[in-house]
C-alpha cells in the first residue's frame, strides 16, 4: 500500500511541477510549447485557445490542478485533513479552469468562422 502512495505522491508531484513550469513560463518553457505545439494545426483543426499566451496559462492552471488532486489523494493516506484541502483545491482549480478553457475554445472558434 506504501508503494502506491508514494507512487501517487510523485506523480501529483511532477504534475504540478510541471503546471507551475508551464504557467511562470520557467526557462521559456510555455513559450516554447506554443511555438512548436501549441500553435500548430492538427489535421484540419486549426490552432485553438491554447496558441495563446492567456489560454496556455488556463490549460497550465488545468495541469497544476491536476497536480494537486494526485497530491491531496497521496497526502490523504497519512494527512487526511491536508489530503482533503488540496484534493478541494485541486477539484476547484479543474473545475474553474475547465470552464475558462470551454470557453476560449468556444470563443476562439467562433472568431476563426468570421
């Protein structure tokens, strides 16, 4: 049991690493992900919300809360309180920024037909 708890631990960990990397821009690290991915068409979709700075900054929000979801049910297993209050925040952050991201997206698409 140990091992997965740990295992999620590391995973939640590395997951908002990488959200808050992605969303300081660390070492042009979001920048270089709009560049070469972001920006770019995929098939007959063309580049969404996310080729943008303030879009790439909602989807960084959506990893980091995703982070801390796996970070909460780790911490759960010895911290139950803790657990609880970053797996709420992590919850909130998704939700939240979910809906920013439908609808830029939306918003985005709408724009490209006119």
């Amino acid at each position: 049991m140990l091992g997965i708890v740990n295992a999620v631990l590391v995973i939640g960990a590395l997951v908002s690493v990488a959200g808050v990397v992605l969303l300081v821009n660390l070492g042009g690290a979001a920048d270089y992900a709009i560049r070469h991915l972001t920006s770019r068409s995929l098939g007959t979709l063309p580049p969404g919300f996310a080729a943008s700075k303030e879009g790439f900054q909602v989807y960084a929000l959506l990893v980091l809360g995703i982070g801390l979801i796996f970070l909460g049910l780790g911490a759960a297993a010895t911290a139950v309180t803790a657990g609880i209050v970053l797996i709420g925040v992590g919850l909130t952050a998704f939700a939240i920024t979910s809906v920013l991201a439908i609808r830029g997206e939306v918003a985005t698409a709408r724009g490209k037909k006119s």
